[in-house]
C-alpha cells in the first residue's frame, strides 16, 4: 500500500477517525494494530523479519540496562570497601558484558539486512571474479524479496540499542510499546530514522482533537502529494526517456536529464516526506524534520547538513564518531604526527572515518558499484574541500566576498551543480553508463537541443514543461518564504477565504494537473527501493 | 583550561571561547572539529574521549569540555 495510492488515503482516513474516537489511553495501541496491518498488507512473510528485529531489540536492550543498573547498585553499595582499581576493573568487566549484548544483536540485526539486501551483490562479484579466473560454473541467485523498510527500520533499532548502551536513553520496557517504535506505519517506507528520545515524546501520550493540528497535518500531507503527483512523477517521464538510452541521448540530453533527476529526486523524497510528518502530526506526534532547504547551501558540506538529516545524524553519530574515537584511529593519528607532521595527525581521523562513512552511507542506498562509487565520490570532494578550507578562507577575507549577493547565488548555484553531477550515479544505476553520460556532456555539438523543440520528443508535453516550471517556481517560493518561518503560520494569518483559496487551490492542483492516466505507477517513491 | 583555549582557538581563531555556550546547538563546531579536537585533546591532556561522550552537552561550551577531561583524568 503506497502513499498516492487509494487504498493509502482511505487507510490514513480510517486511522484519523478511530484514533480520535478511542480512549486516549488506547491510542498507541490502536496505532500498533494499524501499523500491523500495513505491514501485513505489504506482505505477511515481512512481518517475520521485522518480528524479529524488534525481539532481538527489545531484549538486548532490556538486558543491557538490567545490568547497567545492577552496575551502579552494587558500586553504591560496595564503594567504601573497594580500591580505585577494583572498580576500574569491575566496571571494564560488567561493560564487557553489556557490549556483549550490543555487539551480538547487531550482528543478528546487520546479518539479516546483509543477507537480504546484500546476496546477490555479492554472488554476482563472485562470479565475475570465477569467470576472469577461467571457472565456467556460476553461483546461483539468492533472489530475496527485500522487506519493506529494512533499511530504515534496522538502523532505528540499532540506534536506540547503542543509545541505551551509552546510557542516554532508558530501556523502554514494554514489548508492545517498543514494536510501535520500530514499526511506526508512516515513517516506515522512507524513514525520517527516528530516535527514541525524540518519537517516544509523543508517540505514546494520549492526544485530543485538535482542529489546528489536525489541520496542520493535512496540510502538509497536502503539500506532499503536490510535490510526489505533480512534479516528481510528471518529470519521471522524461528522466526515464533519457537515462534508458544513453547512446541516443547523451551529451546536452544527459546534461537535461542529470538535472531532470535531482528535481525529481527532490520532490519525490522531500513529499514522500512531507507526507509521513503531516500524517503524524494529524495524529499529534512529532516526527523529527529531515531537509532544511538543502538547495540553498553553499557548499556541499553544508547540503550533507540539510539534506535527509536523520540518516547524515545516524551515520555521524553511531559510524563516524565510534570509528573517529577508537583506540585504533587515534594511535594512527599519533604515529603520524610523530612520523610526518601535526597537520597530517590532526586530518587523518578525518579522512580515514569519513572514507568508512561513506562507503558505508553509499552501500545502505544499495547493493551495487554506483551507489559505492557515489558514496567515495561524495567523500573525495568533502575531502579536497576541507583541504582547500585555509584558501577559501584567505580568498574570502581578501576580497571580502562572503556578503556579496552575487557571490553567495553564485554558491549555492555551484553546489547545486556539484549535487546534480554527484546524483547521476544514482541515477543511471552503472558506474560506466555513468561515465558515458557525463563524458558526454564535454563533448556534446547537441545543445541546441534545448531551444530546437526536441526536448518535446522525450514524453513531456509543451503542457508538461509549464505546469513543471510553475511548480518548481512555487517549490522554490514557498522554501525561500519558510526562511523566516513557518508558511502555514504565515497562511493561517490570513483571512479566511484568502485560506480557503490557497488549500482548496492547491487541492484542486494536486487533483488536475496531477500524473495520473493510464501506465502511471505511483508505487515508485524512489527512497523506497533503499 | 589554558591549553584548552589555545587547541579551541587554533580551531576557529574568530570564536571568543570564553563566552560562548552553544558551540554544537549554534553549529559553530561541526563533526569534524569535535574529531579534530579529540586528537588534540587526547594528545595534549593523555585521556581518551570516546564515542559515547560525544553528545552536545559535554562540547557546548570550553567550560563543558574542560569538565569532561577533568572527569575523563579522575576516571583514568
């Protein structure tokens, strides 16, 4: 059951009404049931993997607190008659234990993800590496269906162990509340990657009809659809006229394309997102925010801050610092400053935890060369930007240009073209029709390709191009108008039939001038497949 | 404290440190200063700072920092 399908809408409906009819004591539990059920109608065999990851969870972390708080009991208890030594070595002992616990259920929880998602990758490098060595037999296909949501549900599951294992989250103790955590319906699909710190405030406290927050969360809901129906499934086509004939389209086609795909890949996550916050906040709860305008950053550092923050946050706080802080990396960082210089010591946890981040972050996208190549790519340019950091610098205070209007658009123009290059390798699915494409783009005689009419050869209508460019004016209006604020806050300021023109104008757009007809699939949110 | 200063300011030298108390919230220190400030720390101060202290509160300010290390030395 997708989000722009029927059955999703009336699924949603369903779960409004009786959410705000049931006893606010019950309200999670009603929640857990319709969590459930979309999972059982996204297949039943599903329910088993995530059944699982849940119990694993749940338990492990339940028993790293168990001791954690025996830890403690007997340290007050047994403190004035033991040496500073023995409670050294008593607490190494009982942490030994408990990342025991931590260690084993992540093993469990990354096997499964690793064997369901990462199989045939790896029985497909196999033979290639059999075949070069002259071995004619070839290792047959796992060909495991991936569970929905996986991906997503198991680095939440894991965040929240780690976080109970440093201690910064208690165990929630019961089992029921807990799966209502991992399999919390709308942000299943696509994330955002919760905490529990942060879900756990809302998700289960009782909440009473509130017509504004109601309202809200429709809004957004709202807002969402516009984006997915309206402008990521209408430049679909033509991403998918491009990108499935590389030799036919390539140079100032490709160069199209590659930014035909970042505006679609924008308004299909960002509303695929829209709607799972609008949802919840229809429903009183709080589902952490994951883009902050990441279009209007300078540098790509900067749009790797604003763009799907939960996964950036998740990475950085469970790979990144670990790898960064080990016993290992920080004896490396010392041999190298005693063997080669300061500066050398000082960037290498840099290099070496980024480099581990993004193979990492480029093989959770999925199992194959490109999204690894993306991943290294992206951390190749974050890394010779962080070197060129000092030069920036002294450019800046020499001509004192960081003020300067032109200069910042001239920036923000700048990543964006970085983020479009960087995204063809997600886009075209092989690392060498990638290189075709962008080779290409250098040695293209076909750009008058762009005033010439041809672009109307690609499945988008005259039609199609003005409803893309009014859409993607007012995408960009309505973020630049969020800089100060809040929109709907902004809207609902208004007079009252000001209100009701703009949401029942822009109810009208999404039913209208929406991608629907016959061949349309709106079962393709493109972060699904992750 | 002092020597805590000196590692904060070759970091950001346009940051007055002795004031500010939102260094990580006001995003003035990023994920990799606070690495870049570990190996420092770690070098200058012998203590290890690992993973599970690195969370906003313990980095939001020198005075912050400066209490991890010193609870960090008492441990060690």
């Amino acid at each position: 059951m997708l989000f722009t399908s029927y059955e999703f809408i009336g699924f949603a409906m369903l779960l409004l009404i009786a959410y705000y009819c049931c006893p606010k004591k019950y309200q999670w539990v009603l929640l857990l049931m319709f969590s459930c059920a979309f999972y059982y109608i996204a297949g039943p065999v599903y329910l088993i993997y995530i059944f699982i990851t849940i119990i694993t969870t749940y338990f492990a972390a339940c028993m790293i607190e168990k001791n954690a708080d025996r830890q403690s009991e007997y340290l007050k208890i047994h403190k004035a008659e033991m040496s500073k030594e023995e409670k050294k070595s008593y607490k190494l002992h009982e942490k030994h234990i408990r990342a025991g616990w931590k260690i084993g259920c992540i093993v469990i929880n990354i096997g499964i993800l690793a064997v369901v998602k990462y199989a045939d990758f790896l029985i497909d490098n196999a033979n290639s590496i059999l075949t070069s060595f002259g071995y004619t037999g070839k290792l047959s296909f796992a060909s495991l269906a991936l569970p929905l949501g996986i991906s997503f549900y198991t680095l939440q599951a894991i965040g929240y162990l780690i976080d109970v294992y440093r201690g910064t989250v208690r165990a929630e103790r019961n089992l029921f509340k807990f799966a209502l955590f991992i399999s919390f319906f709308p942000q299943l699909i696509q994330g955002p990657i919760s905490r529990f710190d942060s879900l756990s405030k809302t998700l289960y406290s009782g909440h009473t009809f509130d017509i504004k927050t109601v309202s809200y969360g429709l809004q957004r809901v709202l807002w969402g659809f516009f984006k997915k129906v309206v402008i990521a499934d209408r430049i679909l086509a033509g991403v998918q006229t491009i990108i499935g004939d590389i030799q036919t389209y390539n140079g100032a086609y490709a160069f199209v394309g590659m930014i035909f795909y970042t505006i679609e890949l924008y308004a299909d996550f960002t509303g695929g997102i829209d709607i799972t916050i609008g949802i919840a906040q229809s429903l009183g709860i709080t589902v952490q925010e994951n883009f902050i305008r990441p279009y209007f950053s300078k540098s790509l550092k900067e749009y790797w801050r604003r763009w799907h923050i939960s996964m950036c946050n998740w990475f950085r706080d469970y790979i990144f610092y670990p790898v960064s802080s080990s016993r290992l990396i920080q004896k490396v960082s010392k041999f190298s400053r005693k063997k080669f210089s300061a500066a050398i010591g000082k960037h290498l946890p840099i290099y070496i935890s980024s480099f581990v981040v993004w193979f990492a972050t480029g093989i959770w996208h999925g199992a194959s060369w490109n999204f690894i190549v993306w991943g290294l790519a992206n951390w190749f340019v974050l890394m010779v930007s962080e070197e060129l950091e000092p030069v920036y610098l002294r450019f800046h205070n020499r001509f004192h240009l960081n003020t300067n209007f032109l200069y910042r658009l001239y920036l923000i123009g700048r990543t964006v073209m970085l983020v479009c290059c960087l995204n063809m390798f997600d886009c075209y699915s092989s690392v060498s029709d990638t290189l075709t494409a962008f080779g290409s783009m250098f040695t293209a005689s076909n750009w008058h390709i762009i005033w010439d009419g041809a672009l109307l050869n690609i499945g988008l209508t005259m039609a199609d191009y003005c409803i893309l460019l009014a859409g993607i004016i007012l995408l960009i209006a309505v973020s630049a108008a969020g800089r100060s604020g809040g929109v709907r806050d902004k809207i609902s300021m208004k007079p009252y039939p000001v209100r009701l023109c703009i949401w029942f104008g822009l109810f009208l757009i999404v039913i209208i001038m929406g991608a629907y007809g016959v061949g349309y699939d709106a079962s393709q949110f493109i972060y699904n497949r992750f | 404290m002092e020597e805590l200063l000196r590692i904060l300011s070759d970091l950001h030298p346009d940051v007055d440190f002795e004031t500010q108390e939102n260094l990580i919230d006001d995003m003035i220190l990023d994920s990799f200063d606070i690495v870049t400030l570990i190996s420092e720390i770690s070098e200058s101060f012998d203590v290890t700072i690992s993973a599970e202290h690195i969370i906003p509160e313990n980095f939001n300010s020198a005075k912050a920092m400066y209490e991890l290390i010193q609870k960090l030395e008492d441990e060690e």
